[in-house]
C-alpha cells in the first residue's frame, strides 16, 4: 500500500491497516521535509476523539491545551447563536508529529520530503513517481493499492481518473483559503467566535478568534478564492484585532493556512486500487470547514475496507466501492449539509429564504453540532 500524505486522513489510514494486517507492508509519502508548527484551527471536538479512540488515544492527553464547550456563531447582524460542542483546544504541531510518530510505531514506512504522484495503472498496480527533495533524484514505486491523502489542493483525484480535469476545476472553486495569527494578547474570552457577517471584501467567508491557553490567541480567516498577497490578509487580520480591542499583541507565529474542501465530497472517491480520503476527498463540513474530524474518521474506514480487500484478493472497484458505502454514513456525507451552505450564504447576505429553506438551514446546523464540527 502507498500512502500520499502525511496528514491525519494518511496517517489514520495507515495506522488501521498496519493494526489489523501487520504483514501488510505500508509506505506513506509526504512531501514537505517536516511538519508544519501551527495550523490553521486547533480545535477538536470531545465527539471526534471519542470516535477515533483507536487511533489518537496514545497520546492525545498530552496535546490538550484547554477544554471548550460552546462557541458563538455570528451569522448576521441580527442571528447570533451560541451553540454548545463540547471538546479541547490542542496543539496541532504536537498533534501532527504525534499522530507521524504513531504511524512510524505500528510499522508504517514514513518517508518525509518525498514527492509522489500517481502516473498509471497495469496489470492490477499503481505506479507513483516519488521525486526526493534531499537527493533530487526521481524513482518508480508500484503498489497494490493507493490512498490518496495529500489534501484538497493534491490533484492525484485527477490522475488517477477518480475526477476529470474539467470537473475538478468546478469542484474546487468553493475551496477556501485558511490564514491565521497566532498572538500573546490580552484576550481571554473562554468561548471560540466565528464571524459570518459580510464585510467590505465579500471574499471572506468568515473571521474566528479564540483563546487558546496561556494568554496565547489564534485570529483567522478564511478566503474564498486563490492566494492572494500575504499584506493583504494582514491588512485583514489587522482590522479584526482593531474591532476587537485586541491590546499587547506580540506575534509568535503567522502561518498561512491550507486549501479547505467547500463543495462536499467528490463524486466519486474510489476505483480499481484506489481511494481518495480526508480533504482530498472533499471530507469538510461546507458551512463550518472543519476537516480534522472527517479526516481520522474517513482513514480509519478506508483503512478496514482496504485490509478486507487484501483478505478476499479483491482490490477492484466492485469491493472498493463498499468505502463509499461507509463513509456516506457519516455526517460529511449528508447532501443537506451542502444545501445548507447554500442556504447559508442566503441568511449570512440577508437574502429572502422560504420556510422550507430555514427548515434545511436548521437541519445542517443541527448536524454540524451533533457531530461537534
């Protein structure tokens, strides 16, 4: 099996796979030389670490910064919502080396700084070209199976003909751009914010701000559309600390995040030798953008599908295709969720709903906090 991505949908793939088939040789590709110190959103709900015990339960105590129990949603000048989704602050470069370590302890092959990408199937396997950022030398992997789990910017989806070229194009216009801040400030408000109401630049989907632990903050947005500059999301960013009063800011960190999924899962995640999980696959809620929960979930019932295939000597798509099953069992999975958004855009501008508009509005806001994302 070939792993692209080391992120939390690739390593909870292989985690599962290496625990219920040892013998299971596993590799798992990630392009960056290290992981990244912070990441945009370093929330986690108490219902996807419960959900995902399995696969974080070694360590995640130790990542745990503060518990959270609500947060507020500001919608529109006049729909404010606080909404109770117990779960933790944590530190996501804890978090994601953690999560790497792990991978590496269950006997997943971890190979940072190494590029991968699908260029064809025969004869039952995937070749995938791996250029090595250290030796700048390219070679040929051939696997059984491939997960694709580079996320949602990763055009492997294309490669690999789970979506076309065209469609893709179309699918990933709702992405968002994540950019945050992290500040020692004199905030301390317990509850997480996030800011729906429309502002003079319409790109912006929402602003969120949280305290974190230890007088350290976390300020972001996100954006809908391409990068842009990184002084014009200062400018931004700069502007929501001045509404919010923010004083004593000192920066410690000013990462820039990833692209999120905004369109829903892709059509289709699966085929002969080959599924797509995590952001890669669309796992994100379309209103909120959380995708850490999908991820984890998402790997771990790739992971099981992936080793029952190897026990019936079925890796085609007609056996593959049970991944979807799962998964649209899940709440990502859930077409009212992306109604929702499309509803939500409405409510946010002020626009006209009908009532059978809220009613689904309602529903997907519902999901969302059921499921603590």
């Amino acid at each position: 099996v070939i792993i692209i991505g080391g992120g939390p949908a690739g390593c909870s793939t292989g985690i599962t796979i290496k625990r219920l088939m040892p013998e299971l040789e596993v590799e798992l590709f990630e392009q960056r030389p290290k992981i990244s110190k912070v990441e945009c959103g370093e929330a986690l709900s108490k219902k996807a670490v419960e959900e995902n015990q399995d696969i974080i339960g070694r360590f995640f105590n130790k990542c745990i910064r503060r518990g959270v129990r609500e947060f507020d949603v500001i919608i529109n000048d006049n729909l404010e919502k606080i909404v109770s989704s117990p779960g933790y602050m944590i530190d996501r470069s804890i978090f994601n080396k953690s999560l790497l370590k792990e991978t590496e302890r269950v006997g997943c092959k971890v190979k940072m700084g190494h590029r991968a990408v699908p260029i064809g199937r025969k004869n039952g396997k995937w070749k995938v070209k791996v250029d090595n950022r250290y030796t700048h030398k390219s070679y040929i992997e051939e696997c059984d199976m491939l997960v694709l789990a580079g996320g949602s910017s990763f055009k492997g989806v294309v490669d690999t003909g789970l979506i076309s070229e065209k469609d893709y194009e179309k699918w990933s216009r709702n992405h968002v751009f994540g950019y945050q801040y992290k500040v020692l400030s004199s905030y301390n408000n317990e509850r997480l914010f996030i800011d729906f109401r429309p502002n003079p630049t319409p790109e912006v989907v929402y602003r969120y701000g949280f305290y974190h632990h230890d007088n350290e903050s976390n300020f972001g947005l996100l954006y809908r559309g391409r990068f842009v500059t990184k002084s014009f999301y200062d400018k931004l960013l700069n502007e929501l600390l001045r509404k919010l009063k923010i004083k004593r800011v000192k920066f410690i960190e000013r990462p820039v995040g990833n692209y999120i999924p905004g369109s829903g899962p892709l059509p289709r995640t699966y085929d002969d030798n080959v599924i797509a999980v995590g952001d890669n696959a669309g796992f994100a809620n379309p209103i909120f953008f959380g995708g850490v929960h999908a991820a984890l979930s998402s790997g771990r019932i790739g992971g099981k599908i992936i080793v029952e295939a190897f026990k019936n000597k079925d890796l085609t798509k007609n056996f593959l295709k049970e991944y979807e099953s799962e998964w649209r069992k899940m709440p990502w999975g859930d077409p009212i969720l992306i109604k929702g958004r499309e509803i939500h855009e409405k409510v946010r501008n002020k626009e006209p709903v009908t009532q059978e508009e809220l009613e689904i509005y309602s529903k997907a806001l519902d999901i969302t906090k059921d499921y603590g994302w």
